[in-house]
C-alpha cells in the first residue's frame, strides 16, 4: 500500500494504492451530518483496524447525499435516481463494478453480497476503456479539482485526489484518461471542486477547502502506508494547442473602500459584486470556445493578497512553458470599477485599459481590450495608460491588461455595475479584444458560445449551488436574497 504524488498536466495529484485483502479493506461510510473527511470514523472497523486513506465521495446538497447511497449491507441512505448522468459504483466481494442500473431491488439481485452500492456523476473507465455517461454534469468539461476512485486488473484499488484552484485540475474526459493511464480498468469521478480531499492517516494531504463532505471512501488496514514523496515526472506532457487565460477579479467582497457610494435608494455596490460576474463570464465562454485553458487566480470570495494573485499566475505561467508552450500565448486580465473621490461628484467617469509600458506587446493587448470594451457603451475613454507601479502588472511574468470598466462614484456607471447587460457586454468585448489580439477570428463563435454561456448561467442548478456555496463558506449569506435575484432576474 503506498501514498505518492505525482505531477499530471500542471496539476499535482495524489494517489494512494492499496490491495485489498483479509487484513486491507475498502469502506463507503458517512452520516447524516457534513463533517471533515478526517473526521468520518466507521467504529465496527475501528474496532479491529486502523484508517488509512480517505477520499470525499458522494455530491451532496445541504447534508444530504444526491445520488443513490447503499452502504454496509443493508442500510438506504438515499434514494436513486434514474437520471442519465449517475452510474452505481459497486463493491462486491473486493470487486469494483460500474453499472448503469439505477434499480436498487435489480443491482441487490445482481450483487447480492455488496458491502456499498452508491451512485455517482461521471462514469471514466469500464472494462479498461475510457467510457463516459451520455448526459453530463454541466462542470465536467471544465477545469476543476477532482477526486476518482478506480481500480486496477490485478485488485488493486486507486484512490485519487488533486490539489484545488492553484492547479489547472481536469475535465472529465481528461480525468478518464489519467485514471486509465494509472492503470485502472474500473474507474468513475467523485465529487470534485471544493470537495476534493484525501487523507493519509486522518490528515489531509491534497491542498483545497478542507471542505465538509457527506461521505467517503476509506482504507483500513492493520499496515503501515508507504509514503512516496518524490514526485515523479508528468505522466501526460504535452503541449497545448490553446491559450492561456489567466482571470483576476481585482478585490475580496469585503475589501474596505471597494465600493460605491451610497445609492439614491440607499444601496451600495461592491466591486467585486461586478468584477466577479464578469471574470466567471469570461471564463465561461473562454471554455466553451473551446481555445482557451482558463485559471481564476483568485477563485475566493475573501480577499487574496495580490501578491498570492500573481505567485498563482506566475506558478501556472511557469508551468505552462514547462510543458512545451509558447509564454506568448499566455494574458493576464485583471478586472476592476474605479473610483475618484467616493462622491457622486459628476467629476469621474470612463473606462481606461492599465499596462506595464506603452510600447509592444503589451501595448498591443492593451489597445485591442480597450478599443473593444469602447464599443458598446456609451462611457467616455480614458484611454490605455501605462501604470508600471502596479503590483499586478509589475510582478507578472506574462502579458498583462488591468481593465477598469467604469467609475463607482459616477452614478450612471455604478448603477450599471449590476446590469446583466452590462456585465455580459463587458466580458464580451475583452474576450473580443484579446481574441483580435492573438488574431483568432472567432466572432461569430464567440457570440453563440457566448449564447449558450448566459444560458447555462441562468438555467443552472450547478451553477447555482456553485455561487451559493462560495457565499456560505464565508458566511456571506446576507448577500443570498441579492444572489438569488440575480440569478432569476435572466
Ligand atoms: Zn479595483
């Protein structure tokens, strides 16, 4: 039994193998109640043997499972779903099996000594094929953290997890293919994002949220694990045929000062309200055309230092090149709302593009973001400027544009700040600019990704979920009902 890790297409993931046995055994076990993986105890095995490895398993939704959980021989945890998304993972006598049954009276006939039988979203390998479920879950295509389970042709059992937001993670058409070149011919996707986590010896070990979950997949074993922490070469190294994106939303929530005056209606906006609606639009369509690999540097509703900001662009930046591709090929957006004096004076106003120097490159992207954004709207430019003082353009290895959109206290542009027109618009036209940029001619596919991005968004149960957890891991549910409203307001 041995826990390593190992470097795969810029992501860092963990891996820990392990054959199961008399004395080595695999559990499903969780309660009705979130708790951290190293939290979850199954006592019965407890009793005889020690945990040796953890990984998240199931989606969940408030403190319930979603997707079918049977576990320990007899116990319904939650019902299952004949939804087309969800394939049962079995366990039965040291077998793992995946099955798109979704009737539990026919999978009890059929494994009649399985110790968890437990549906999950994202089928990855059956029978030593990649091989994917028909419907999909709307994040799996892309870039997330991920946790699988899998395992191989002579029994032996893969736990995987990745670390979170700092790598570039995988889609699932991705994680299918590292889980079969790990060797596994039976291998389906966990919960991911937030929720990736594996544990040696009750501790966590991938970097992410340490996020509660509802249940796990557990190793306990009288043995000692073999801890490997070398990291060995890059299993899948290849260059990428896309561009790098690299999305900074400017500000925390709360970040003091970052927002408007006081509104006639007695409201006030906060920066990032707009700036983080616009980097997830970017990112959004960015994916869906299908040219660009996207990385928010700053995925957390609280605020990230800049300096945190640019070590994670420089880190992905790095790895990029490491992999064979071009450091060219890579921009750093940063998104913003200015502001002057903090009265609605009628003295700001505009929009103005921020570069490391006027000349090259850097004014070439600076030019096509701002002559773009310029177009829609009806705002005054200020124009590109160099700002060489500017942590963000300073400190970043790569191409870099710090776009400020508007002014917080010019009152037309503050009302504007939650214009879902507006927003949209934005995100749009820097898309646009940075596409002219690296002269891709894409526009008309722009617009109908951009199409079917604004739908996914609205219609989204997932996109939903993910909003409202990032809100309630702060604890900023007071911005819920403002959320909520948002997200009908489509
Ligand atoms: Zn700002």
């Amino acid at each position: 039994m041995k826990y390593y890790t190992k470097r795969i297409d810029s992501t860092d993931c963990h891996i820990f193998e392990f054959m199961p046995d008399l004395d080595t055994i695999l559990a499903c076990t969780g309660e009705s109640t979130l708790q951290k993986l190293e939290n979850i105890n199954h006592d019965w095995h407890e009793k005889t043997k020690k945990q040796i490895a953890g990984i998240n398993a199931s989606y969940f939704w408030g403190n319930n499972p979603v997707g079918g959980v049977y576990v320990d021989s007899g116990y319904l945890r939650n019902n299952f779903s004949n939804d087309k998304k969800w394939s049962t993972l079995i366990y039965d006598g040291g077998v793992l099996s995946i099955d798109d049954t979704s009737d539990i009276a026919k999978l009890k006939l059929k494994y009649p000594r399985a110790s968890f039988m437990l549906q999950l979203g994202g089928k990855l390998v059956v029978d030593g094929k990649i091989s994917l479920n028909s419907v999909k879950f709307d994040h799996s295509d892309y870039r997330n953290p991920r946790t699988a389970i899998g395992q191989k042709l002579d029994g032996t059992i893969v736990f995987f997890a990745t670390d979170g937001r700092t790598d570039r993670g995988f889609t699932i058409a991705e994680l299918a293919k590292v889980m079969l070149e790990l060797g596994c011919a039976t291998a389906i996707n966990c919960d991911g994002g937030g929720s990736s986590t594996m544990t040696i010896n009750k501790k966590m070990v991938n970097t992410n949220e340490n996020r509660k979950v509802i249940n796990g997949f557990f190793c306990y074993s009288a043995k000692e694990v073999e801890e490997v922490k070398k990291k060995s070469d890059e299993v899948i190294k290849k260059p990428s045929k896309k561009k790098l994106l690299l999305l900074d939303d400017g500000h925390g929530t709360d970040t003091s000062g970052k927002r408007t005056p006081k509104l006639p209606n007695n409201t006030i906006i906060k920066e990032n309200e707009f700036n983080r609606r616009v980097v997830d639009l970017i990112e959004d369509t960015a994916l869906k055309s299908g040219l660009f690999e996207v990385i928010q540097v700053a995925p957390e509703l609280n605020d990230v230092p800049l300096e945190t900001r640019t070590n994670r662009a420089n880190k992905a930046y790095d790895d990029w090149v490491k992999s064979g591709n071009k450091g060219s090929d890579v921009v750093y957006i940063s998104v913003h709302f200015n502001a002057l004096n903090g009265v609605f004076d009628g003295k700001s106003g505009g929009v103005e593009s921020l570069v490391y120097e006027l000349r090259g490159d850097t004014l070439r992207l600076g030019q096509a973001i701002h002559n773009e954004v310029l177009k829609g709207t009806r705002q005054i430019s200020r124009g590109v400027k160099a700002r060489s003082d500017l942590w963000v353009l300073r400190r970043t290895k790569m191409l870099a544009c710090l776009v400020e959109y508007g002014f917080m206290d010019k009152l037309e542009e503050a009302r504007l700040m939650l214009n879902k027109e507006f927003q949209e618009e934005c995100a749009r036209e820097t898309l646009t600019g940075i596409c002219k940029f690296f002269d891709i001619k894409f526009e008309n596919l722009i617009e109908d990704n951009w199409k079917a991005a604004i739908r996914a968004r609205s219609d989204s149960a997932d996109a939903w979920i993910k909003k409202i957890e990032r809100l309630s891991q702060d604890q900023e549910w007071k911005y819920l009902p403002l959320l909520i409203e948002k997200l009908y307001a489509k």
